[in-house]
C-alpha cells in the first residue's frame, strides 16, 4: 500500500503530526548515506500498528497488533521502503515478539515514539523463541529509532535470577529484553532503556552495527542487566550513549572483531569488558577499539576476562583516552576468570592475549591494586603496552600499585611505576618456574 492510498483512511491531521516526524528521522538517521538520503515518498510506506489494533493503554496485549503491522511491514514492496511506526502518548504492553526476516523493503524503520512495557506476569513471557523478549532476526537494512522507552519489568525477575544454566523446566532465567541476531546494516538510537530481566541489548551474528545516544539505567544492585552485549559480530560501532546497570556497561564476546567503543558514559556497573572468553571452548576476539569513554564508580573499569582451560585468542585489542572516577580495578586483565568461585579449573590451557594497548587513561581508584595484569602462568600475555597512565586513589593520601602475572611488555610515562612487566618477548614464551 503505497503513502498516497495510506492517506485515505487515517486523518490528515494525524498523519501530518507522525509524517513530519518519521521524515525527519528519515532525513538525519545515520543509516541512509549520501546516495541514499534522498528517499522516494513514492517508495515509502507506514505501517502504524494502531491502525492494526493496538490500543496502546499499558493493560491490554498489543502483541497481535505488533506482528500483524510487522508481516505487512516485512512483507512489503521489495526494493523500497517501510516504516513501523509505534505512535508518542501510548504504552504498548508486549508479550515476547519476533520481528523476523528476511524481508522484501530493503530499508525498515521502526520509530518508536510511545512506550513499550512488558507484561508484570512471569507466565506471559513463555515464548517458542527462547530467551529473549523482542527479538529481530534475519533482517537487513534495518533502523530501530525514536525517544520512546522500553520497560522490561525487571524487578519481577532479579529476586530469583538464576544466574547461569538454570535447571531443566525452571521459568526464573530471565529473558534479554531486545535481541538482534543475523541483521545487517543494524542502525538502533536514540531510546531509553530500562530494567531489563537480564541483558538489555544482545547483539548476535550481526554485521555493520551502529549504536548511538541511547540511555540504558537499571539499579545497580540488578542480577546480570548488562547494558549491551555483542558476540559474534563484525563491524560494529557503539558510541555517544549512557549506560548505568548492575553489570557490564558493554560486553564483547567471542567471535567479534573490527569493534569500535566511544563516547561511553558508564556507571554504576561493571565497565567495559572483553570476554568473559574461553569457558568450555575456543573464542577470538580482534581490532577492539574502545576511546573516550568514562567510567563513574563502576566495580571495575576496563577489563579482559577469560577463562582457565580455554583456547583460542584475543589481540589488536586499545584503550585510550579513558577516565576513572572512583572505580574499583581500574584495569585489569584476569586470565583466572571463575566468578562462582566454585569448582574454579587449573589448566595448562588458556585464550592467548596480545598486543594490548592502554594510554591516555588517568582518574582514581576506591582499590589499591589499580593496574592488575593477571595472565595465565603457561601462555603469557605478549606485546602489552602501558603509556601515558595515571591513576591515584581516591582516598587521599592513600598509596597505590601496580601488579603482573607474566605479562609482557612495556610501561613508560606510569604512575603508579609499574615494573612487573617482561620487557623481552623471549622471557615470555614458557611458562612461568
């Protein structure tokens, strides 16, 4: 149905308010490039999900109306353009959703201006795709933008999380909010996301990600609410947002690389973290970028995790231009990664860490041990490079240190002095007597 037949039956005036609105996404998302800026009205279509039913009062299932709206969206003319359009002054209660692909529009915008709440009812969140709540898979040239919010009703989840594999049959593991796997050309901003039941946004198996100014707050005291987890996915660029979760501000697994971090406020939480890598198998990580970002009293600041008996790698791996506000480790990597402390393995395995870099990074630490440099004791951490760090205790007058564990590389222009890494590569090669 093209824009002119959608004009006859939805009112001049309301359609003028959300035309102008979605026209200006439009115009400004960075998704469209120079070459594609310019869009076609003839080639546009909406798809308001009110004209499909939703009634948009926080109590009735708006589900139905979201998938229809989503099919017609999906399902459109190929090689042109759909908007999901999710109208301002309403709240949409959800059940788990999957928008899924592939679809005939090349280009899909769903403009979230109203609210999306999830159901306070544990057995309406039982769904055949698992752990996630809204879930898009499989679909290309997709933008999810808009000032509205996205409630996932955590508090009912966080008293009994299940953290881990929970048991066969048990309903407390707790659903992702928002998950897009096998997407391409992902563009998602400028919404608010709040108490997630477990991970606010997942980011799996996607390729050309962009993520911008968006505001993801959970308490800090919430189970494993990371803000943004990404694994298997290339090319993806996060920037200019606030995270605040009881978790991870921003987690890379493995399978990632080519992953671009800036402009990050993050705390409370738990940092930004590579890993955790290597639990039960191989991962490899490579070309981190993560710059200009700040992290506000988060219980650690950037940080490599992997576990013992892992293989695989994670390399080409930068942080720079990142201040610490009475943070706890404020870098650490931690080779020795067991977060049950319970049935912790010793092996002789490990996920190889190398060339790594830390400069430009100053602030202050509520921990003595501000630079903890933990690698495995059979595969050392080569090619490390500690330049230009200056990190002093929060508490006045307090001293702080810096610590290794067969790491090599070099530190110039440190303070704490840091005098525990292996300058020669050679001194690195076995392990440790």
């Amino acid at each position: 149905m093209g824009l002119c037949l959608y004009l006859t039956y939805a009112s001049f005036t309301f359609m003028q308010i959300h035309f102008i609105t979605l026209l200006l996404v439009l115009l400004t998302s960075s998704a469209l490039s120079s070459t594609t800026s310019r869009i076609s009205l003839v080639s546009t279509t909406i798809f308001d999900v009110v004209q499909y039913g939703a009634k948009g009062d926080g109590i009735i299932d708006d589900s139905p109306a979201f998938i229809a709206a989503w099919k017609a969206a999906c399902q459109s003319t190929p090689n042109t353009t759909s908007i999901l359009n999710i109208p301002v002054g309403r709240t949409y209660l959800l059940k788990p959703i999957a928008f899924s692909g592939p679809c005939k529009p090349s280009k899909i915008f769903v403009q979230v201006a109203g609210n999306i709440v999830g159901s306070n009812n544990k057995t309406d969140w039982m769904s055949n795709h698992g752990d996630s709540w809204l879930l898009f898979s499989m679909v290309s040239g997709l933008t999810v933008s808009g000032n509205g919010q996205i409630d996932g009703q955590g508090p009912i989840w966080w008293e009994n999380a299940c953290i881990g594999t929970p048991s066969p049959g048990r309903t407390c593991h707790a659903p992702v909010a928002l998950q897009f796997k096998r997407c391409i050309g992902l563009r998602l901003s400028g919404l608010t996301h709040v108490n997630s039941p477990r991970v606010h946004i997942t980011i799996t198996t996607c390729n050309d990600v962009i993520v911008s100014n968006l505001h993801i707050i959970a308490p800090e005291t919430s189970p494993n609410t990371d803000g943004i987890d990404i694994s298997g996915s290339v090319n993806v660029n996060i920037r200019d947002s606030i995270i605040a979760t009881g978790d991870d501000c921003i987690a890379i697994g493995g399978g990632s690389s080519y992953i671009k971090i800036s402009g990050i406020m993050c705390g409370p939480g738990h940092g930004i973290s590579i890993g955790s890598l290597g639990h039960g198998g191989t991962d490899v990580v490579e070309n981190v970028d993560v710059h200009n970002c700040t992290m506000i009293k988060t219980l650690t600041g950037v940080r490599i995790k992997t576990y013992q008996g892992g293989t695989g790698y994670a390399n080409k791996i930068s942080f720079t231009g990142i201040k610490f506000d009475a943070v706890n480790n404020p870098i650490i990597i931690d080779q020795y990664y067991c977060p049950s402390h319970k049935g912790c393995l010793t092996s002789t395995s490990a996920v190889n860490l190398s060339d790594i870099t830390y400069r430009g990074i100053s602030g202050t630490s509520n921990t003595d041990n501000v630079i903890n440099l933990s690698c495995s004791k059979t595969v050392a951490c080569t090619n490390i490079v500690v330049d230009s760090v200056h990190i002093k205790s929060a508490i006045p007058g307090r001293k702080v240190y810096g610590s290794c564990i067969n790491a090599c590389g070099r530190a110039t222009h440190v303070q704490p002095y840091l005098d525990c890494l292996k300058p020669s590569t050679d001194l690195c090669n076995g392990p440790l007597s």
